[in-house]
C-alpha cells in the first residue's frame, strides 16, 4: 500500500509483510475489544494506509467492517446520517483518522459504549493507533479466521441514502 504523507508529501508505504504484521496484531486487539461478527469496526476516515488495515483487520476477524461516508461526520450539523449508520450496525470499535476534526460527530453518538482509536490525535480514552499494531498475535487470530464462512460478513457497504437514510447493506 502506498500514500503521500499529508505533511511532507513524500510518498509512504506498507508492504505485504509490513501490512500482514500490523493487521493482525489489530486484529487482536479487535478481538480483545470485543469486535466480532455481532460487534463491527465503524471506519468514520477516508481513505489511508491505516484504514486500509483496519479493514483489513477486522475482516479476519469476521468482524464487519463499517466505512462511512467522511460528509456525514464532517459536513452535518444533526449528524443523522451518521447516527442512523451507527445504530444499523452497532459497532464495538471505531477508527479515526485524525481524532479532532471527528470530535463532533463522535459527541453526537453519546455515550456509545465503543473504544475509539485513532491514528493523530490518541490519548486519554482513545487508543493510539500505532501502539495497537504492535499488540501480540494469540491463536484467538487464526481460531477466528477458521471460523470464517461463505457467509460472513466482511463489510457493510451503505447505500448513499439519495432516497431517505442509508441502508447498510452486507457484503460477504
């Protein structure tokens, strides 16, 4: 995988190895959070590396991953849009990006109950993101991915809710 950096507009990257190695200590660290087939990991950034992992991650885990639309964390004022995806899919875990323009949005879920990681901005109640990457591999890993089917869900991909409010739809 590769991006620039926002800052130096170098180009980084994460090869197979390097990407293999941290989503599977993320997805044991989404294991030990509790995500799971019932319990999904809500992606609230665009595009990068990182969630490009997390996805990755959590779909290991049979744990659905749930990206959604950055506008309607950013761009809304009521955050409904947002609100309705939580509450369609019920998440154990959520990624950020960066944790402070999310701020809002994640307010206006109330008291979630989820553990937010974030890759800028972690500390506090928010887990760093590159502290969880190096979370030790137990065999909870390789149990979960055996337990994957033809039938479970890797990802809800949400409708764009251009006839009411989006629809989370499961993607096997």
């Amino acid at each position: 995988l590769k991006q620039r950096d926002p800052q130096t507009d170098e180009w980084v990257s994460a090869s197979y190895g390097e990407g293999k190695s941290r989503s599977d200590a993320l997805a044991q660290a989404f294991l030990d959070m509790g995500a799971g087939p019932d319990a999904p990991v809500m992606i609230l950034s665009g595009n990068s590396i990182e969630s490009a992992l997390v996805i990755m991650a959590a779909m290991a885990i049979g744990a659905p991953a749930a990206p959604i639309s950055v506008p309607y964390c950013l761009m809304s004022t009521d955050f409904a849009k947002l609100k309705h995806c939580f509450n369609a899919a019920k998440p154990k875990v959520i990624f950020v990006q960066d944790l402070k323009p999310f701020e809002p949005a994640l307010a206006a879920l109330g008291d979630h109950g989820c553990t937010i990681i974030a890759v800028n901005g972690a500390g506090g109640d928010v887990q760093s993101y590159e502290a969880l990457t190096r979370t030790p591999v137990s065999p909870a890993i390789h149990a979960a991915i055996e337990a994957l089917t033809d039938d479970s869900i890797g990802k809800y991909l949400y409708t764009s809710g251009s006839t009411g409010m989006p629809k989370p739809v499961p993607t096997t």
